[in-house]
C-alpha cells in the first residue's frame, strides 16, 4: 500500500509536468505569432483574420487552454497534490490562459468600436500579460519540481532554459509596448513621448534582461543554461522579425555580438576562477557585459524608437532601418554604457533579493 502512494505521487507530478509543457508550447506559439503579426503590420501586409500569423498565435492560446483544462483537472481530482508547491504554477496558468482566450473577443470589439489600433491597446495588453502569467507559471511549475529533484532531472535542466528565454522574449514586447513608437490607431493615441521612451527603454530593458539571465543561471546553477536562454530568446527574435522581412537579412551578422556577450557573461557567472576579484565581482561583470548588448537583443523593433529623431516629414521610421545602417551603428554604440550599467544593476538587484530562494 506504501508503495502505490509513492507511484501515485509520482504519476500526478508527472501529469503536471506534461500540463506545464503543453502550457509552455502554447505561450511560445502565442508570443511568436504575435510578434510576427506585429512585423506582418509594419511591412503593411494586408490584413485579414486568417493570416498565417494570426493563425500560429491563436494555435498557441488554444493550447494554452488545454495546458489550463489538464491542469483544472488534475487540481480536482487529485486532492493528495494540492498542497504540492508546484500546484501554483498550474493556478497561473489558468488564469493565463482565461485572459488570452478573452483577449481575442475584446479585440474584436475594440476594433468595432474604434477602428484599427495601435501595440498599444487594452486588449494587446490583456494577450500580452496573459501570455507572460502562462510563462510564469510554466517556469515555477517546472522549477519547482526540479527542485524537489534536487536538480538531478535531466529533462528540466533543457526544459527551464528554453522556459526563461521564452519569458525573456515576452518581457521585452511587454516594455515594448510603453517604448515603441507603433501605437497610434484611428481613434487613440497611444504613442508615448520619445524622450520618456528613450528612458524607458535603455533601463528596464538592459535592467530586466540581466535579472532574467541571473535567474536562469542560479536555477540550474550551470555553465550554458542562461547562453540557451538567449539563443532561444535571440532565435525568436530573428524568426519572426529578420526572417520574415527580406530587406533586413543583411543584418543577421550583427546578433553574433549579444551572443557572445550572453555565452561569455555566462561564463563569468559560472567561472570558478581563484581569481578574488571575479569571484567577488562576478554577479556585475555578468549584467555589465550582458546589458551592454541590449539594443541588438531588441533589434530591430527597439531601433524605431531611436530613429524618430533622425527622421522627419511624416517618414516612418521602420521604413528606412534598412537604410541606415551607419545611423544604427552610432545608436548601438550610444546604448552599450547605460546598457551595461542598468545590466549591472539588475544583477546586483537579483542578487540581493532573490540569492536567498536559489
């Protein structure tokens, strides 16, 4: 009798696992057709319902709501698991998933009401937070079966860094929409001003890109965790924003460099060197070199909220990105010093806040 209560136990939590990673498909399908639609309306691509984007992005809030139902499930009939730690990530994904399925009706409302829209809208911003309380609660659901396991699973040391890359990607489009100038519809307005964006982006971003990474690195506490999560995160970036516009493919070099700082920031996190000054250091060496790649990371989306001031009479800025590559260049090499010092101060916040629960 002893013996089946284990198995029982150990069957439920595997069941969760396989509603987190349902929950997980779903969100980096939802957040990758989301931001390819977002390319798809730059490039002026006409505009229906059926587009191939619309259709990758509410495949993925479908799924997420299987991840939700398996999950609601699970929480119901298996009352011996409900005070598992785990169990909360099952919670956030349920309520994820209802504000993404609500997300879809409210926009199509919003439309009726008021015409074609900006990034910026209530209904975007309902899908996006949805999008990124799925991700949450996929990540602490894995995490914290991994560390029941004590770190010993090999599944969830791969699964978690996809997971944080996937959540680094979904942070970056949620700061976009209070940076990005691409949010002025029929009837609102809601551009923000540019210098406030300008701030906005070059300290949250770099800020809260370092946190992400910190966290990867300490979940999994090994060397090429947190570089996976920014290969994912760089992956879903040139997919659905290089990839799918061909005036830009000339620009695919230029992601080698916040690869490597990623891989080399990495590195120094993990490095058990004697030398004193990395170990005492390495937490803000990580987030300087990190952060300080931050404006490729957000290429080419965060390159629009920059050229407004370099473009004039009604010019929009997306149309000429790939034109102004020595304009680009320069922004780049503005943004590496405050990049790096807000990367910097993002580890040192990581560290000093949340050392305690790795």
């Amino acid at each position: 009798m002893k013996t089946s209560k284990i198995t029982l136990k150990f069957d439920s939590r595997i069941l969760f696992l396989f509603s987190f990673f349902i929950g997980l498909v779903g969100v980096s399908l939802s957040m990758w057709g989301a931001s390819w639609d977002i390319t798809s309306h730059l490039l002026r691509t006409p505009e229906t319902f059926f587009t191939p984007s619309h259709i990758v992005l509410y495949a993925g809030v479908g799924i997420s709501m299987v991840s939700a139902l398996i999950g609601l499930t699970l929480i119901l009939v298996k009352k011996e698991v409900r005070g598992k730690s785990f169990v909360f990530g099952t919670k956030l994904i349920i309520i994820g998933a209802l504000m993404q399925i609500t997300a879809g009706p409210g926009d199509f409302y919003w439309h009726e009401l008021f015409g074609i829209d900006g990034l910026l809208s209530p209904t975007h911003l309902t899908l996006a937070v949805g999008i990124i309380i799925t991700t949450i609660g996929s990540i602490v659901g894995f995490a914290r079966v991994y560390f029941e396991m004590n770190r010993e699973n090999n599944f969830l040391k791969m699964i978690l860094p996809i997971a944080f890359g996937i959540f680094w990607f979904s942070i970056m489009w949620l700061i976009f929409f209070f940076v990005l100038p691409i949010s002025e519809g029929d009837t609102h307005n809601f551009n923000p001003n540019p210098y406030v964006a300008i701030v906005l982006g070059v300290t949250l971003l770099p800020f809260s890109f370092s946190l992400i990474f910190w966290f990867t690195s300490k979940s999994v506490n090994r060397f090429g965790a947190a570089s996976a999560a920014a290969l994912v995160f760089l992956t879903m970036n040139i997919t659905a924003n290089i990839i799918t516009s061909e005036k830009l493919f000339f620009y695919l070099p230029w992601f080698a460099a916040p690869l490597v700082s990623a891989v080399l920031a990495d590195y120094i996190l993990n490095s058990k060197t004697k030398i004193e000054f990395l170990q005492i250091h390495s937490n803000k060496i990580s987030g300087f070199i990190l952060g300080s790649m931050f404006f490729m990371f957000c290429f080419p989306m965060l390159a629009m909220t920059f050229l407004d001031f370099y473009v004039f009479n009604d010019v929009f800025s997306y149309d000429v990105i790939h034109s102004s590559q020595n304009t680009i260049t320069s922004i780049w090499l503005m943004t590496i010093i405050p990049g790096a010092i807000f990367g910097m101060i993002g580890t040192i916040f990581a560290q000093k806040k949340f050392a305690h629960l790795m």
